[in-house]
C-alpha cells in the first residue's frame, strides 16, 4: 500500500462517477435520500450527482440546494454535477469511448443538454451515445465553459476505455489532437490502478483519479474505487469568504476541486486490486478460460476452447503500451490505497456472498462500532476490534481481523477477473498468523 502523509482530517474522500436510476443496468431504487444514506455509511464525504443530461434525473439535481460556490447539496450532503457520455464514432477504425463530465452549475449543464440536443436524443439512458469524436467534444465543451472537466472514464478496459484494446487508441494525442491541453486527468478504473498506468508515459503529465462507476447505492459499488481530495481548501459546507491583500474573496469549492486535479495537488486514491476488475485478463467469459499476457502470448491470443480472439485484457493492453523503464516512477505521482470493499472481505472470512443475510449481519454491527466503512478499512486497530468482540463476531473474528488488516496492506490474493466477470477473493492455504 502507498502511503500519504497528510493528516486525515483534512480528507474529503469523493466519489464522482456514479449512475442514478435512469441510466442501463442500474438499480430502480437509486435516489438522492438513498446515495447520501449509504455515502455515509461508505464514509465518504463527496458525490457526484451522475446522470446529468437525462431530463428526468436533471429535474432532480435543479432541487438540490444551492449555496452558491459550485456544490449543490440534499440534507446538508455535499454533491457536483457530474455525467458520462458514450461517444462512438469511426476515426481510422471504430472507437468507443466513455467520458466523466463534471459540470461547474446548473446554468452550464443546461447549455452542455442544450448542445447535445442538437447531436441526438438524451432520454433513453443516463449515460447516452453520440457520434461525437473526441477532440470535437472537447472542444464543444471548452466553448460552452472553461470550468468544464472531462476526463476519460476507466481508460484501460476493452470495450470503452480510451486505451481499451478493443475500441481505443495507443495515445491521447490520437483522440483528443490539439485538445489534448483541455485534458488533465484519466480515470485509472477498476482492472487497472495507478502503479500499471505509471508505465504509459504520456500520463506523467496527466492526474490519475479514481471512481467507481458505480450502478447502486450499495456500499460494495458505491466508493469502491475514491479520489481523496484536500477538504482544508475546498471549504466545502458553505459559501466561505477569506481576506487576502486586504480584500474579501469568495472561494469556489467547485473551481478548487478541479484546481485539484489540473494540477494534480489532491490527497491520494483508492483503488481495488486491479486483478478484482472485471477486465483485467485476457479471457472469454462464456469458455470460462482466461490467462495472463504471458500466457496469451503463447497462444497467439486465441481461445483454446472456441478458436476465436481473446478479449484483451487491462493487464496486457498495458504491456503493449509501456514505454519507460520497469519500475519507473513519475516525479508527480499520487499515493493510493488498495482495498477491496468490506463485505468481500467479510464474505471471504465466513465462506460466504456479499448479499447474504450473515455477511450483512456482520457488516452492520462493525458499522454499529466503528462508524463507518472507511475507518473499518483505514483505521481501525487491531487492539480496538480485538476490544470490540461481541456476540456476532466470536468465531469469526481473528479470521475477519487478520483479513481486514491484509486488506490494508493490499494482499488477499485474488483471481484475476477477466471478459466482464469480477476477480475472486481467496483464502490462501497459509495464511500469516497475527494473533
């Protein structure tokens, strides 16, 4: 695990990729009382809204409160105005690309739907597609406000990520052309995490933030993958006013929000161990066969069970892309943490599912003693939970701990995931002894 040495108090731990209702595959009870419930609970302490451009959620996001410094809020819970964009396209070949959008205002995001009314329909899904290319877009947008932040969402994966293997490109250059300076930041996404896209040089002078793109509100989706900003200077309850040269300035969290990721001046990430990503291997999903890019290239990246392609994974489509020296490391690089969401590692300590009634049981009483998911993740000491073995917890609960506190090192093995299927936690035959 990477280590920050910034004081956690000043922690605001954002998650600013997510979905509402409206968009595909997501969750019918997605709501504004429900994200900040289960925010809470997560610990985190930012959302974005997601969805914009869908009329629907929009008409939801124009009840929030406004207080004026670029963050709107639902009981007193802190979210901006963001939205993903699926643009496909053909440049030299077919391209597929997923984009975060986060939006400075109302009055902005209201010309940006504007806009995209002229290029199609945006009521069918949260997340809508538009033959739109890259460096088109961009620019559009930096016309409409230059407080406009775009980033490219889960850059490496297959299918939508801009390096994806299937659909993208080998640089931001090829997408985005003269635009490219408009561009400060790639969402790592969660088959890959900032020590794999280190070795992409070009992204050197490019922030690495992480999201979850989650689809539910659940706490296993939701801020699984979370970029730490500086909350000390984003004064983020309220319109907040400061004196300097003996002049009164208002500050706008929004502005520095994304003053934090142009340059790069944030806390740190969270990451899930990018081998828990559901495109990290190369694999076929409905062969049930994956393998490393060591093993891919043995076999000329053909499936052995149906003969066809491979699915390139993020793994591999990362070698084909590196160009620095192994173990290279950027002068402007951010400290992350590697963590799986606690109900896998509650499920994998009781050989059970994330749904299931026992791992939620489990899950609420540590909540019930410990506030949230994040100081459980984070925080915790081995003598607090050691203090804290009630009822729920006796027989579990050297296992549980043992593995919360792996999890905080980065180190439960896990099953690569590969072709749209989850990694897998596993219990090694031995684990280490801490008690």
């Amino acid at each position: 695990m990477e280590q920050d040495k910034e004081n956690k108090e000043n922690w605001m731990i954002s998650d600013l990729h997510i979905h509402s209702k409206y968009s595909r595959a997501t969750s019918i009870n997605l709501s504004f009382e429900n994200l900040v419930k289960w925010a809470k609970i997560k610990g985190l302490n930012l959302l974005g809204t997601g969805d914009f451009t869908h009329p629907i959620w929009f008409e939801e996001i124009k009840k929030l409160e406004d207080r004026e410094n670029g963050i709107y809020y639902y009981n007193n819970f802190p979210f901006i105005i963001t939205g993903e964009i699926s643009l496909i396209y053909t440049q030299e070949r077919g391209r597929r690309i997923h984009l975060v959008i986060l939006v400075p205002s109302i009055e902005i995001a209201e010309k940006i739907n504007a806009y995209l009314d002229t290029k199609g329909r945006r009521d069918y899904d949260g997340r809508p597609i538009f033959k739109i290319p890259g460096d088109e877009f961009v620019r559009e947008m930096m016309k409409i406000s230059k407080d406009i932040e775009i980033i490219p969402a889960h850059c490496m994966t297959p299918w939508f990520g801009l390096f994806g293997s299937m659909s993208g490109f080998d640089n931001l250059k090829e997408c985005f052309k003269e635009q490219l300076e408009n561009v400060h930041a790639v969402e790592s996404g969660m088959s890959a995490d900032p020590k794999m896209l280190w070795k992409i040089k070009e992204l050197e002078t490019k922030a690495i933030v992480s999201f979850s793109d989650s689809h539910s509100f659940w706490p296993f989706r939701l801020g699984r993958e979370a970029t730490i900003f500086n909350a000390r200077k984003l004064k983020i309850s309220g319109v907040t006013e400061w004196e300097t040269q003996g002049s009164v300035v208002k500050i706008d969290s929004y502005k520095e929000l994304i003053r934090q990721i142009r340059e790069n001046d944030f806390i740190a990430t969270i990451e899930t161990d990018p081998s828990y990503g559901k495109y990290h291997y190369d694999g076929h999903r409905l062969c049930n066969f994956s393998c490393s890019p060591e093993q891919s290239k043995k076999i000329n990246g053909i499936c052995p069970v149906c003969k066809k392609p491979l699915v390139i994974g993020v793994d591999n489509r990362v070698v084909q892309l590196t160009d620095v020296a192994e173990n290279y490391k950027p002068k402007n690089m951010k400290p992350f943490y590697t963590l799986l969401p606690l109900h896998e590692v509650i499920a994998l300590s009781i050989n059970s599912k994330i749904e299931n009634k026992k791992t939620w049981q489990v899950y609420n009483e540590l909540i019930g003693k410990f506030g949230n998911e994040f100081n459980i993740l984070l925080n915790v000491s081995k003598e607090e939970f050691l203090r804290q073995n009630t009822d729920t917890l006796k027989g579990t609960s050297d296992k549980l701990i043992e593995l919360i506190l792996k999890n905080r090192e980065g180190k439960i093995k896990i099953k690569p995931g590969y072709d749209g299927e989850y990694g897998i936690p596993l219990i090694e035959e031995k684990q280490e002894k801490l008690f």
